[in-house]
C-alpha cells in the first residue's frame, strides 16, 4: 500500500513539475492522439501526406503538431514561420530523423543527404561543396561545358525518335545522369551502356520501396516481421551500392593526389590526408565515399530528370507558353548558335516556366524532414529537441494568401507588367529548401533545367502522343514528386531544319571560357 501511495505522489509531483516547467511556453496545436499509435487513427488516409497536411491547416492554423506513432512531428504550413525555421534558426533544425528506410539507404547515417547535423556532415558536405565550386569556376569541363554536350546528344537521342511517341524517362536519366556522372567519376555512359539501365531500374524501385514503407519508419518493430518491401528495397540498394563500387574500383585507378577533377578525387584526397591520430568522426571511410557519392549521384539524377518531365508535361497542356518560349528563343539566340547559360536574362519566359513548374510541382513537397536537435522555437511556438520538422512546401508554394490563384499554371507571375523582368511576387518560394541543409545541388539543376529545355525547344516541337492523351498531372508523392509515365513526340522544328538545310548538327560550340 506505501509503494502505491509514494508511486502516486511521485507521479503528481512529476504532472506538477512538467505543468510548471510549461508555464508560458506555447506549443502548437496538436491533433488528437493516443499512446502508442499517436494521431494515425484521427488522420485519414486518403489523400497523399502533402495534400493532407495542406487540409489540415484549415483547423489547426499555420504550424501544427501531431504524434505519428511513438514520434512528435511538426508541421510546418507558412513561409514565414519555414524561414525562421529553415534561415534564422537553421542550426538548430539541421539534423535528420533516424528512420528505417534512410538508414538502409544511407548506411545507418553515412553520406550528407540523411545523416545526422555534426562535424562529419559538415566536413563532408563542404568536400562536395568544394567541388561544385571547381566544376563552377574552371575554364576546361565546367558545368555549362558538360551540360552543352549532353544536351546536344540529348537532342541527336530525340532528332531519332522521328516524332514517334515515345515515353522521354530513359533520355531525361540518361541526360542527367550523364552530367552527374561526369561530376562525380569525369566520364559518362554511352547510351547502350547497360549498366546505366540497370542503375535507372534499380533508381526507380527504390524510389517506388521507399513510398511503401513509410509505416516502418512510424514503427521500427515491424522490420522485425517479413516485409516484402523492406526487403526489395534492402535489394536495391544493395545492387545500387554494387554498381557504385564497380565504377569507383574501375575510376579510382586512375586517382592523382596531384590532380583532382571530380567528386571522387575529392573524396579520395581527404581519406589520403585523414590517418590514425584524428577522431573516429574525422575518419574518411570507403563506406562514407560509397554514400556520399550515391546521395549525390541520386539526388543529381532523380530531382533534375523528375522535373525535366514535368516541364514538358505543362507545355503539352499549355501549348501557348511553349509558342511564347519559342518565339523569344527564335528573337534572342536564332538558329546560328546553340543556347548558352549567359542567354539566362535573355530568355525570360523560359525562367519564369522553370520557376513556376518549381512551384507548382515541387521536387520534395515536403522537404526531406528536420529534426530539432535543440530545445528551440518556430515563431512563437516552443519545439522541444527531437522533434520531427515536416515543412510542407506544397502549401507554402500553393498558399492563396501569397499567390494569386495559386492551383493555375501561370508562369508569368515570375514576369513584371511589361513582361521584361522576373521578379518574386512572394517570399513563400523555398524550391531547393533553405538554410544548412540547402540543396547543395541548386546551382546545377538550375543549370540543367535552363540548357536542356532550351536545347530542346530551340530544335523541337512537343506534340501529344499518337493516342492524343495529355500526361496527368496528378504526381506521385515520394522522396522525389514524380510525375505519372506518359508519352509523347519530339518533332523536329521547320524554322530549325530550313535553318541548317542538309547539315549535321552544328557541334556545341566552347561556352565562352568563364
Ligand atoms: C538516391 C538513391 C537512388 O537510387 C534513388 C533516388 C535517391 C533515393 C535520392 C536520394 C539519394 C539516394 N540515395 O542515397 C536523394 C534525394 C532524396 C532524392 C532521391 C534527395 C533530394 C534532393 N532534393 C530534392 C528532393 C530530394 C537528396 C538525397
């Protein structure tokens, strides 16, 4: 009877103590919800996270909470609060949730894309960086330079097609596979190349076991029972990871400490310059090589193909906007030479179109998710340490009170009145994130996006399929927001053919050297 009676008082001294330490401190609102299972049984599951999480504002305002099973997660709906989160308070939201599937995808952590906020991730994240900056900065096999020359076998993939209908997937990874390929490795596959089918396979079904397995990451447990899609996607990654260490076996052999031109080397150099002395965190392992170079490589091909895909899809159902993108390609470049990143100020229909198919259909709707690693705040709303942090950009880019008719495709809101500058109609824009865990990958998906839709446009009329059936433009949410398979024809521009009568493609001519 004592030990029931202290338990009690112990348990109402402690209800008291957490009540008291509360006081003042306001929390969003949270959904309702029981022990063990969270708010899941209050939460339908009809509609995909992203669109939900948008209904849910109208009742719980901009920032709410709600417990997806034993987990405290925050979401994150109004650009204000997401930059204070993402820019002002980035440090203290930087890490990223332990969860099942990542660290099958990660080796528990390894890489930068979903390893936790520390010294590794910084050391490693600023290796990459440091390399984006050399393929930025130097005159021979920059970006633009790599970029042109896929574009212009992009553009020979598609002269071949002959109009057919044809699903543009493979030619969009292959495209951009290529130009990451060559950052990563400084070389690229040929277009028969089988191994880069196998990697677009293998891509695809990891995307598709991801999806499937989000109640693992809700309830670690269950891995412990037979799970089909665990263990298809502990398959892929596991060929994913063989076919990356193929190509580093193969590339490695030809590292110079003296001369480093890819990610690679890059790598290879700071596991030459790390030895015993330094910290276990300092350590540059194979492993960490492995995952840094498969977040890269991932992350390069998926987000830029995913939204190459998209862009034609709205041309298709906006056929006017392709015309008015024509049209200024026609005025501003002509058919004497191929598109070059400088023509980016010139070809402003162009821009806006990227920048609105980014708004409209965001790569990640909801971010890759945060966690606090810091007792901190969001506006006014305290965020314990270890909370989980959704920001949900599908509402922040579809919010009424920031966009004007926010649901239709207009890529002239990105233009002023005289259509002769872009402008930023709002500051609830966040495509590539924002803050420490920025995309570190923003300067060259800006770059691809530009010159292959240019390249492509300047030769190329987009026609629907021969079943005359538009692409959906429903989308698949998922680590990427993909869009639905669908077909369509390439067909060589008249005003492009009479421009080069009888001629081969003029090869890309060298960007001027930068
Ligand atoms: C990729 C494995 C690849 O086979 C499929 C695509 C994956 C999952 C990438 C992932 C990295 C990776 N393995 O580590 C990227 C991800 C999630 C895209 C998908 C990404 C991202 C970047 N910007 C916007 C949305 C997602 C960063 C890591």
């Amino acid at each position: 009877m004592w030990w029931f009676l202290i338990i009690s008082l112990l348990t109402l001294l402690y209800y008291i103590w957490q009540k008291l330490g509360n006081l003042g401190k306001k929390y969003p609102m949270c959904l309702p919800h029981l022990p063990i299972v969270g708010s899941l049984p209050y939460m339908s599951v009809q509609d995909e996270a992203h669109i939900y999480f948008t209904k849910l504002k109208e009742k719980y305002g901009h920032i709410y909470a709600l417990w997806m099973g034993p987990s405290y997660v925050v979401v994150v709906n109004q650009f204000s609060l997401a930059k204070d989160m993402l820019l002002k308070k980035g440090k203290d939201f930087a890490s990223r949730p332990q969860m099942v599937t990542t660290d099958i995808l990660s080796g528990s952590g390894k890489g930068i894309a979903f390893s936790d906020y520390g010294p590794q991730w910084r050391m490693y994240r600023k290796l990459v960086q440091s390399t984006f900056s050399l393929f930025r900065d130097r005159s021979s096999q920059n970006f633009e330079k790599i970029i042109c020359q896929e574009a212009n076998t992009l553009c020979k993939r598609l002269a071949n097609t002959e109009g057919q209908s044809v699903d543009p997937s493979k030619d969009c990874f292959l495209a951009s596979a290529n130009v990451i390929c060559q950052f990563c490795f400084s070389n690229s596959w040929k277009q028969n190349d089988k191994d880069v089918e196998i990697i677009m396979n293998v891509s695809d079904a990891i995307i598709k076991a991801l999806a499937k397995n989000n109640l693992v990451d809700i309830f670690p447990w269950i891995q412990l029972f037979p799970n089909k899609d665990l263990t298809l996607l502990k398959e892929n990654v596991k060929s994913r990871n063989e076919l990356l260490e193929k190509k580093i076996k193969i590339e490695k052999e030809k590292f110079n400490k003296d001369s480093i031109n890819n990610l690679l080397d890059t790598l290879l150099k700071a596991k030459m310059k790390t030895n015993s002395h330094l910290s276990q965190e300092q350590e540059v392992t194979d492993e960490h090589i492995l995952m840094t170079l498969g977040d890269i490589f991932g992350a390069g091909v998926e987000t830029t193909s995913s939204v190459i895909k998209w862009i034609l899809a709205y041309l298709l159902h906006y056929p006017e906007v392709k015309e008015k993108i024509q049209k200024e390609i026609d005025q501003k470049i002509g058919f004497t030479r191929t598109p070059l990143l400088s023509d980016r100020n010139q070809l402003l229909f162009l821009e806006s179109t990227i920048r609105e198919v980014l708004r409209i259909r965001p790569v990640a709707p909801l971010l890759i998710p945060h966690v606090a690693c810091t007792d901190s705040s969001i506006g006014e709303y305290t965020i314990p340490k270890g909370t989980r942090i959704y920001v949900n950009l599908w509402s922040i880019h579809h919010d009424p009170e920031e966009w004007d008719e926010p649901e239709q495709f207009n890529p002239e809101r990105f233009l002023d009145k005289n259509k002769e500058q872009l402008i930023m109609p709002t500051s609830s824009y966040f495509p590539f994130g924002g803050g420490p865990r920025v995309c570190v990958g923003e300067f060259l998906a800006r770059a691809e996006l530009f010159l292959f839709m240019a390249w492509v446009l300047q030769r190329f009329d987009l026609e629907v399929a021969d079943n005359g059936e538009l692409p959906s433009l429903e989308g698949v949410y998922g680590v990427v927001y993909q869009i639905n398979p669908f077909k369509m024809k390439f067909k060589l521009r008249k005003a492009w053919l009479s421009s080069v009568p009888g001629q081969q493609d003029p090869p890309p001519p060298a960007p001027e050297d930068s």
